[in-house]
C-alpha cells in the first residue's frame, strides 16, 4: 500500500449512537473510531455487547424496534446517516457491504448463485459468467460454469460462506462489515475464509470490521481490536497491544476465557452478565463484574482516552493487575472405563437413499463421559449426531442404550426414551420457533414429559435459564430480540430442563463468545460430574475440546480414521488427515506472540 493510501480514510465513525424507538434508550453509544484503506478492525465482545448493532450501523441500517439516534458514519466525504432511505441500497453497492453471520439464511434459496451474484453489480444484465466465474475463484471456490447454475441448498456450508464473501467483495467497495463470517465452519474451511479476506482486503485497499467473539481467528486476523462491553467500546488499539497487554479488566477476562489448543490450563468465564440497556448502571458499566471497582467507578462513565498513542482505554485504573490464583490446570484426561456405557455404536451404517454415508462407526460414549466428535465439514458428524438423536433412520448396524437395542427412528422409541436422549441443534435461529417465547418452547419441551403445575414450570424455567447464564426476563422474548449467543443458551436450556442422560451436541458454542463458551464449559462438566450426564460433543473447535471431552473421535468422508484419548490425540496425531486438522488451528498466544 502506498503512503498516500496510509494517510487517507477509508472509514471515519463519530459518536455514534443507536437506540431503543420511543423510549430513547441506548442500545450503543459513543462508538468512535476511524480505519485506513486495507485495514481490518476486529470487533469483539460477549453476546448482547452491541458488536452487530454497532456492525448493522456503519450500513445505516438497525434491526427492528431500534433507531439510530446520532453520530457520523464518513465514507468518501459523504455521512451515510444523512442520506434517504430511498437511496441507500445503491449507495451501499459502491461504498459499504455485509457479510451476515448465517449466509444459509442470507443467499435466496430459490435463486441460483449466478442471479445473486449479478446482483451485486451497477448493470447485472451485462454481467457475463467470466466475470463472476473469476469472482468466484478469488474466494478459492472452484471457477465452474456448473456452481453458477446451483442452488444456495446444493452448496457446503462453507461454500455458501464464500459466495456471500464473493458478493460482498463485488464492486471492490470501500468497507465491508463482516458479522461473525466463521461460525460454523470447520478450522481447515475457516482457514481458507480467514485467508481469503486477507489477500482481498489488501489486494483491493478494502477496510473492513470483523466482528467476532473468537479472539484467536481476531489476533491472526485483525491489525486493530475494539473490545464492546454493554454498548461502548471499552478498549480500542493495535491487535498486539490490545490482546497482549490489555489496559481495561474485562478484556484482560475475556483473554482467560479464550481456549488455546497448547494450553492445558482451564478456561475461566466472568462471574455475573453484562447488563441490558435499561438497566445499565451509573458510571462504568462493568463495575458490578469488575474486581478493581472502587467507589469512583460508579459515580461516572469513563471517557475513552489514549494511554499509549493509539491504544485507548475508557477506565480509571487502566492497565492495573487484576491478581488472584494462577490458572488452574487441566488434570491428564483418560477415556472412563465402564463395563456397560450409555451408548455403543457397533459397526453403524447409514444411508441417504442409495448412498452410504456412514460406513462401519464404532466407539462408546462412557457414563458421566464425553467423546468430542471431530472433523471437517462434509465429514458425516451431524448425520452420525442425527441417527443417535433418531433424527436419521436409515441405517443398519448396532446402536445400544445402556445395553438395550437403541431403535433407529424417534417413532419407534417411546416418550422416556426420547427425555433421555437429547439433541442441541447447531442453528437456534432453526431450532426455535421464532412464534413462541423463550419460556414457551421451554415449557413445551418439558411438559411433554411431565405435568408440572404452572408455579412450579415457571421454577423450573427461571432454573434453566439460569443454569446456562440467561436472565429470567428472558423467558418472556422471543428469538428475534435475543443475540446469537443468548439464543444458543436458550436451546441448551430447553434440552436441559427435561434432565437428558445423554446430551448430543451438535456444535453448540459455534455462536458463544468466550466468556458464555466458558460458562456453558462449566456448566456441561459440572452436569458430567455431578448429575451423570454422558455426552456427544461434536465441534470444530480443537482448541476447546481439551476442557470438555475425555476422548476424541476423528472423522473424514463417514469414517473414523482416529479415536483415543483427547491428550493422545491433540499431542500425538497418527492420521496425517489428523495432523493437517491441527495445523489450520487458530492459536491465540502465538497469534499475539
């Protein structure tokens, strides 16, 4: 990049602040900060922080219920606040653009990838297929005439995540806010994500935000980290300085909180939950979590002021020691021997029609056990989840539950059968009916199992919510009011509250930031230990499996090509598929090494 480019902006953010409509609540205030061409800003926080609101706002665009309410969105010397509504979807086309979390649900399924793509062009008519075949290939995806003529539904998840980076880039705007654009993925397809928004950014002088709540994909990523807590940026500066040496205590929390594949030490999530707008106290808003509050942190907000020039910080004791014990340290793991486990799969076969799918799985889930169920995408995980879960029926082979015949199918097991075995889905944005309260699907969940009096469903809610770190107001809205990671716990909760003996896990913290995923750790090895709860957790997070699961089982194309114990198979990989698996690992410490 040259130097003119350095010393010019490509986005200029002041004071910007979105509200609750009519009652003038804020949801996110005084978010100001500026980025040069090519420069990506990693945008992190817990769940509810504001770090989409703020995302959605830099397009002038906030969700429903809310308004922007002041500030400056600066792009090529015009403010994208005080331009018409009528004029912003093509002004968006040149300038900035959005790469949502879920590109499942973003791309329209019924039109092919070539139409969606054209779309994102001034003359999508005299878009010819060369053009969007090598936009195509920009995003590594294979330059064929054929994936223009598909279906979003016919395409990978992560090829669905790279046509939406595709069509975001189009046009070469000038900023490009992505939300969460991993999730989801495995760690060799996030990998090629990760490296593809790289070389575009720098290629085409693109800016962009990338929000996340990975903070190892953020210190491998980002040349700049803004840490959100309850609507404001808290902490703000160059990625090394912010992650390696953190001014404000909640990022200095949120760092325990992250897993590193090499560490053996235990995660750590933050006591207590941000506070919700409407109930955010007086002066600093994390004070009530905070252990370095004093007196002075409650009488007035912080301002965000430089400490070292570039990196601000809003806090009055900023940099100080937070101390306390050195971090605990994971004890060896080894796979519980147990005469009888609660599942065994012998030599399970599953089809799709004519096709085989699974071929010849075996391994047992022990009692109070954990298998982590690993492998890239496409790898067969969710169907093996979903035949345990009698979600997939066509199969053939051995499934027992503690030692009785399992029967494939949820319609040829009875109601206690199916209370013992429970299934979190990986998208709760599916998995819960956008119609019904929180409280409601919970309820639900439990009263087809049991008949609880109404003081005592509402008990038993409040008691779930609470378990996965959810207020009990939140019994009360609906999905689309809560966060992805909110939403998460709410699914987790709703399998819970029925007291399942074995939890299938499909992918759960995928949209949990940090601190909740640490949490939510806990919780599910506390249940592990201390209710005899087994589980199947199946993940692409590596780097997390180390502090849940005593055992790992590696699959590639519907078979398992390795299984141990979890310290033999991250320390000591013997399928090279396994090896190559760990290398495209994000690593926090040497990502800010």
């Amino acid at each position: 990049m040259s130097a003119a480019a350095d010393n010019r902006e490509a986005l200029a953010v002041t004071g910007l602040e979105v509200a609750m409509a009519g009652v003038g609540l804020p949801v996110v205030s005084d978010a100001s900060f500026t980025l040069k061409p090519g420069e990506i800003l990693g945008l992190v926080g817990e769940s509810g922080s504001g770090k989409t609101t703020l995302g959605l706002g830099l397009l002038a665009h906030h969700r429903r219920g809310l308004v922007i309410s002041q500030g400056r969105v600066m792009i090529d010397g015009r403010d994208l606040l005080t331009i018409p509504a009528h004029d912003l979807p093509a002004i968006r086309k040149s300038l900035i653009r959005y790469v949502p979390q879920d590109s499942g649900t973003a791309l329209n399924p019924a039109l092919r990838i070539r139409t969606q793509l054209a779309e994102n062009f001034d003359d999508p008519g005299k878009v010819d297929d060369d053009t969007l075949i090598a936009l195509l290939e920009e995003v590594k995806l294979p330059g064929k005439r054929g994936l223009l003529r598909a279906y979003p539904h016919q395409l990978s998840g992560g090829q669905q995540q790279r046509v939406a980076i595709a069509m975001a880039f189009a046009g070469h705007p000038r900023v490009v806010v992505m939300d969460e654009p991993t999730t989801g993925l495995d760690v060799t397809t996030q990998a090629h994500v990760l490296q593809t928004v790289r070389q575009l950014c720098r290629e085409h002088d693109i800016a962009a935000v990338y929000v996340s709540h990975d903070l190892a994909v953020v210190a491998s990523l980002a040349q700049r980290v803004a840490v959100m807590y309850a609507g404001r940026i808290v902490e703000i500066g160059p990625t090394d300085q912010v992650l390696r040496r953190p001014l404000h205590p909640y990022t200095t929390a949120l760092i325990k909180a992250v897993p590193d594949i090499d560490k053996r030490s235990r995660i750590e999530g933050i006591p207590g939950q941000a506070p919700e707008p409407g109930r955010r106290p007086p002066g600093c808003s994390y004070a009530p979590r905070c252990p370095l509050v004093i007196p002075a942190c409650r009488a007035e907000m912080p301002a965000l002021r430089d400490q070292i020039e570039g990196h601000a910080v809003r806090c009055i004791r900023p940099g100080e020691s937070i101390g306390g014990a050195e971090a605990t340290l994971l004890a060896p793991t080894a796979a519980a021997s147990q005469p009888a486990p609660v599942l065994r799969l012998a030599s399970l076969v599953a089809h799709y029609g004519a096709t085989e799918i699974l071929h010849g799985i075996s391994f047992d889930v022990p009692e109070r056990g954990c298998v982590a169920l690993v492998g890239e995408s496409g790898s067969g995980k969710t169907t093996l989840a979903r035949t345990i879960g009698g979600l997939h029926a066509e199969v053939h082979g051995g499934m027992f539950f503690r030692g009785a015949p399992l029967p494939a199918g949820s319609r040829h097991r009875n109601a206690e059968l199916r209370r013992r075995i429970q299934y979190v889905f990986q998208n709760p944005y599916a998995s819960l009916n956008p119609r019904r309260s929180i409280g409601q699907s919970i309820a639900i969940a439990l009263q087809t199992f049991e008949s609880p009096g109404r003081t005592e469903l509402r008990r038993r809610i409040s008691e779930a919510l609470e378990q996965v770190a959810l207020p009990a107001s939140a019994a009360s809205r609906r999905p689309h009011e809560l966060s992805g990671g909110q939403l998460q716990r709410a699914a987790i909760a709703r399998a819970l509250v029925v007291k399942p003996e074995l939890l299938i896990c499909d992918e759960v913290t995928s949209a949990l930031d940090v601190s909740v995923q640490a949490v939510i750790i806990a919780l599910l090895s506390d249940l592990q230990r201390d209710h005899g709860l087994s589980m199947l957790f199946i993940t692409h997070n590596l780097a997390l499996v180390r502090s849940i699961a005593q055992s790992a089982v590696v699959m590639q194309s519907g078979r398992i090509i390795e299984a141990g114990e979890i310290d033999q198979v991250l320390d000591h990989p013997q399928a090279a598929e396994t090896k190559l698996l760990l290398a495209d690992v994000p690593r926090f410490e040497s990502a800010v090494a």
